[in-house]
C-alpha cells in the first residue's frame, strides 16, 4: 500500500494505527478546514505540539481539490499559501482617508451646510454656480473665435498648426498645377498657440535628406552682404503656423494672426534657428515659395487657452472645495474638462466653430456613458464618505487636469502613438517605454498591495485576466494590429483605482483625465487598426522601380526601369525631380526612358522614382543626385 507523506509527518500515517477502509477508497468527504485538521492525542509527541497529531495533506484536502494529486505536492503546498494571502487578512482591513487638519479641509462644506441646509437650496446653489461658469466660458470663447481682420485683406481663415500650401511627393500633380497659384497672390490666416510642438512623425523626403520627429520648416532669412538676415523665404510645403513662429510674425503662446505672400519659384532655401524652431536647408528649386508681409495693421484675437484654462481650474477647484456628494462632483467637473479640452486646449481640427462644436457634442454623448460607469464602478467607492477635500483637489483634480491636458504634460515624453515604428526609429522610445513600464508596474504593485488588505484581490485578478485574454485574442488576429490609444488605457485600468487611498486619488484622476483628452481631441478610435491606418502617411513598403545607371551628358541625363518589375497592375512610372513631379510614364506609351534637362544651370537636382497603380502612387525611392559638376551619385537602397 502507498503511503502519503507530508513535511509535517516523519511517516505520512498518524500514530496509533493503520489506515481504515474508508481512507484506503480515496480519502475523506469535503472538508470545512482542510488547511488546519488536527487529532487530539492523549500526550505530546514529535509529531505535534500539545499533544496534537497533524494530518498527512490527502486528509487535509478536500475530495475536490485531491483530484489535483498529480500536480506535485509542493505546488500544490505552495498554491494554497499564494491563494490563502491573495484572500487578504480577516476581517478585511478597509482603506479609509483620514485627512489632515480635518477642520480647514471641511471648512468650505460645513459653510454651505450651515447657510445652505436644505437639498433645494443646494441645487439652487449648484445651479448658479454652474450657469455662472457655462457664461463665463461661452463669452471667453466667443471672443478668442472672433479671428478679426487685417486691413487690406480682410478676415483671416484659421487653420491648424500642420497646414501647409503643398502636399507631399505627387499629390499636387504633374509640375504641381493642383496647388496653384505659385505667385502673385497672398493668404491671411490665423494660427492657434503650440504650434512649435507639431512634428512630422513619418519620414518627409527633403532632397536627400529624410525628416522625422522634428518641426517641419524648409528655408527662412538669408543674410545679406552686409550680414544681415533678409526677408524669409519658406518653401511652399512647410508648416505654415511653425513658419510664422520661425520668422517672428507670432508667437508660440498665443498664436496669431499674419499674411503669407506667395513667391513663386525660389532657390537655395537656408537653413537657421529662430524662435526654438530649426529650419531645413534645402539646396535647390522649388516652384512655389512664400513669405509674410511686413508691417501689417490687424485686429487679431490671439489664441486665449491660458485665460479660459485659469476660469476652468478656478470653478472647478471652488467645486471640488466644496462639494461633498460624489454624484454632484463628478459629473460636473467631467463636463468641464472635456468641453475645456474639445473646444479650447486641445481641439480636432475643424474649419470653425460651428462645426467644432458639432463634434465635440457628438463626441460627448458617448464619453458621458462611460462616465456613468466609472462613477458607478470606481467613482463612487472612491469618493463616498471622502472628507479630505483638499486632498481631493489637489490629488484627483490635479491628476485629472495633468491627464487632461497631456498635450503639454506628457508632451516631453518620446512615445507620440506606440507604434512598431515609432518604437523603431524615434530617439529614446526605448528609454521612455522602460520607464513608463517600470512605473506602471511599481504603482500595480502598490493597487495590488491595498486590494488585498480589503479583501478585493482575487475578484480583481479574475477581471484583469478576462482583459489579458482578450488583448491577447485581438492580438493574434490576422490583418488587424493591436492600438492602445488613450481612452483604452484609462477604461483597462480604471477599475483598479476604486480604493480610497492617496495614490489611487491621484492615478483615477490622471486617468480620467486622459480619458477625456482621448475622446475629446481623437474620437473612439478602434482599438484594432488595419496597417494602412496605423501607418496613415508613411511608407507602405510597396515595391521600387529598377532604374538602371543614367547615362549622364553635361546638360542632360537619361534614365530608363525595367519592365519585367511592373506586375500586379501597376501601368505607370512617376519621377519627382526636387520633390514636384516632373514626369508620368504609362506602360505601353512609348520606350520605358526619359531624359531631364538642366533647368537652373549648375544647380544640382535630386531624382526620385515610384510606381502607380491607377491613381494609387506607392513608394518613392531614395534620391539620386545629379550634382552640379554633372556627376550621378546613385541612390540609396530602400524607400524615401
């Protein structure tokens, strides 16, 4: 017969007998403290203390969990102990916020409980104060949208900080006819602030040089021959609000107003730091060039963030100061921001107003539901009998602006979208990505900690193992890439900041307020994307033509592809020559060759050459260079 043996047992059979009938057939019934038996013997022995004997572990077990025998006994052990201490302590130990100096947090509150007792004069109360900031913040805004004029040239249209009077490789067409007019005309626009922080964040060819992660300005003042900068000259596909920062014509805080004058076909665009912008040198022509008209007379609102920023955090600080119920607190302060974010900090690009608010109303019956859930899931718990109202400003009301505001805050942080890419190539992503996870995991660890002392611990474990196993399944999906955008993170992560705690004050708030921010700037973005999507206007890892080695004559060159590379309907060669597309060759029209000719003397021109599909354009190569002494420098391999 086999024994049984556990540690706490010389021989894993109880003194003072062998094993009956009933435990040779497999064990006893289901047990109420499997854990712990112990027989009462008549005197102390080795074999336990105070005279009692420990049972071998098949006895201690229940008949359900002893259809486990075949996992070893020491996982078995050790799984009992990891279970038995995910339980937490009993009774549980509930998280309570005993604040500081109770009598000043709870001044405000008692104040309005004293001179405001009943429920109807609260409401009252509340129902000014809200329609007092709804007024404040209408006539503000309606004042910064109110974009002035400038005489001679009337009322400035508004435009984003990444707008430009060019679109990149072919997308203007042959010679660039699709973005006329090249001169002879002008353009009064109105930027918003923070313009300087807009990069490119998939690589812009530029000549021969690749721009990534950088402001994207191409020119500025040249010097003169008495050194002296003269009027700045920016290429037509340059960030136009960025350009204006450049050349001092606004600034980055406040945006402003200016006049883009259009000078047609420029060279030599110099590159010079002006304003925290670095331009880009670019030693060429190009057919279309602006600049900005001196001493203009505007009435120009500038941008005025900063002041509605100040209104908001006053009301909502004065609310949160003085409001004890969760369900008055929560929703109204949830309002505020995501209006503050969706109109004023951080708004969708959108032609006006009108159409803004249009989407932003559109955007916040949506964001409204999920708040319904984290106050009923998260929220609340947190909040209910909360006394520490300063703390509560200061931790959640501070997290929820760092989050809401994260264009600024989180701004310096090199992780812009969490993409393969970006992961890839953009400096210090990899850095940056350990130590949010660092982070992230020294705080769950904390979570865990708090859940366990009330008791939560193993409910928890189970919801976030249902979330781990779904973003495992989306993840082996084919055709479709996993896009942890903002809102995702804060719906994930929500449910474990329900404590009442200090940091679990500060992480909801944060959270919430990057919820906020997601919906408000970006929508419900899928969490599953295709490639094309996540790639938006980067390379699409299309196939390059073939081009064989130019043959090359002091005022010409002639360059000829290969056909047998022109499969799976592709009918068309497209050649950009500094940037424009210069030249369409379709398959059957003629010999697979063009010869260029040198339009500007013995200035050095940069080649580049890609495939269509109908009016679909793949990749471009990397440029070649005829350079100005008639010599070719060939391309590099891969994609521009």
């Amino acid at each position: 017969m086999p024994s049984y043996k556990d540690d706490d047992t010389e021989d894993g059979i109880p003194h003072g007998g062998q094993l009956s009938r009933w435990e040779q057939d497999g064990g006893p019934e289901p047990s109420t403290s499997a854990s712990s038996l112990r027989v009462q013997s008549g005197s102390a022995s080795h074999n336990g203390e105070n005279g009692h004997v420990v049972l071998p572990v098949w006895l201690r077990e229940s008949s359900k969990s002893f259809h486990w025998r075949w996992v070893p006994l020491r996982i078995r052990k050790a799984a009992r102990v990891v279970a038995a201490w995910t339980k937490g302590p009993d009774p549980p130990q509930m998280q309570k916020i005993n604040p500081f100096f109770p009598s000043i947090q709870e001044a405000p509150v008692r104040m309005i409980d004293r001179y405001f007792p009943e429920k109807r004069h609260k409401a009252g109360l509340f129902a000014a104060f809200y329609l007092c900031w709804i007024l404040t913040f209408l006539l503000v805004l309606h004042h910064s949208a109110y974009a002035g004029s400038i005489k001679g040239y009337g009322q400035p249209a508004g435009v984003w900080c990444g707008a430009s009077f060019w679109s990149a490789n072919n997308r203007c067409g042959l010679d660039g006819n699709g973005c006329r007019p090249f001169d002879n005309s002008t353009f009064a626009f109105r930027c918003p602030a923070n313009c300087r922080a807009v990069q490119v964040l998939n690589p812009h060819a530029v000549g021969d040089q690749e721009i990534n992660y950088q402001p994207f300005v191409i020119g500025g003042p040249k010097e003169d021959g008495s050194g002296q900068p003269s009027r700045p000259i920016y290429r037509a596909d340059t960030f136009l609000c960025q350009a204006a920062i450049h050349a001092g014509v606004i600034s980055n805080q406040n945006g402003g107003c200016g006049v883009a004058k259009f000078m047609g076909e420029q060279t030599d665009y110099q590159s010079s730091s002006h304003n925290g912008i670095e331009s880009i040198g670019f030693d060429a022509s190009f057919p279309k060039s602006f600049t900005f008209v001196p001493s203009i007379s505007l009435d120009c609102v500038k941008d005025l963030r900063w002041p509605l920023l100040a209104v908001t955090v006053t009301f909502t600080t004065i609310l949160s100061l003085c409001t004890s119920a969760p369900y008055v607190f929560f929703p109204a302060v949830f309002t505020m921001l995501f209006l503050h974010v969706g109109l004023v900090s951080d708004p969708p690009i959108s032609g006006n107003y009108a159409s803004l608010s249009s989407l932003i109303i559109g955007r916040f019956l949506p964001a409204a539901f999920c708040a319904v859930v984290f106050y009923q899931y998260s929220v609340k718990y947190q909040q209910t009998g909360l006394t520490a109202y300063v703390e509560r400003t200061i931790l959640w009301l501070g997290g929820a602006w760092i989050g809401s505001l994260n264009n600024y805050t989180f701004s310096f942080i090199p992780l812009q979208r969490l993409t393969p890419h970006d992961l890839k190539y953009q400096p210090g992503a990899h850095l940056a990505l350990a130590l949010v996870i660092l982070l992230l995991v020294s705080i769950a660890l904390g979570q865990i900690w708090y859940l366990r002392l009330e008791g939560r611990l193993p409910r928890y474990i189970a919801l976030y193992a249902l979330f781990g196993t779904v973003l495992i399944a989306f993840v082996i999906l084919p055709s479709l890439n996993l896009r942890i955008h903002h809102y995702i993170l804060a719906l994930l992560l929500l449910p474990g900041t329900r404590l009442q705690t200090r940091p679990s004050l500060l992480y909801q708030g944060i959270l919430v307020g990057l919820f906020i921010n997601g919906t408000a700037r970006w929508g419900f973005a899928s969490i599953l994307q295709t490639t094309a999507a996540l790639r938006e206007d980067g390379q699409k890892g299309t196939i390059l033509p073939n081009i064989t080695t130019p043959v090359v004559h002091a005022t010409n060159i002639t360059f000829s592809w290969a056909l047998s590379a022109m499969q799976g309907g592709i009918d068309t060669v497209s050649v950009l020559v500094n940037d424009v597309e210069r030249y369409r060759w379709y398959h059957g029209e003629g010999e697979p060759e063009k010869t260029f000719y040198r339009q500007h003397g013995l200035e050095k021109e940069y080649f580049r050459f890609g495939y269509m599909k109908g009016s679909t354009t793949g990749d471009y190569t990397k440029a070649g260079i005829w350079e100005s002494n008639g010599t070719w420098t060939k391309m590099a391999p891969g994609p521009s």
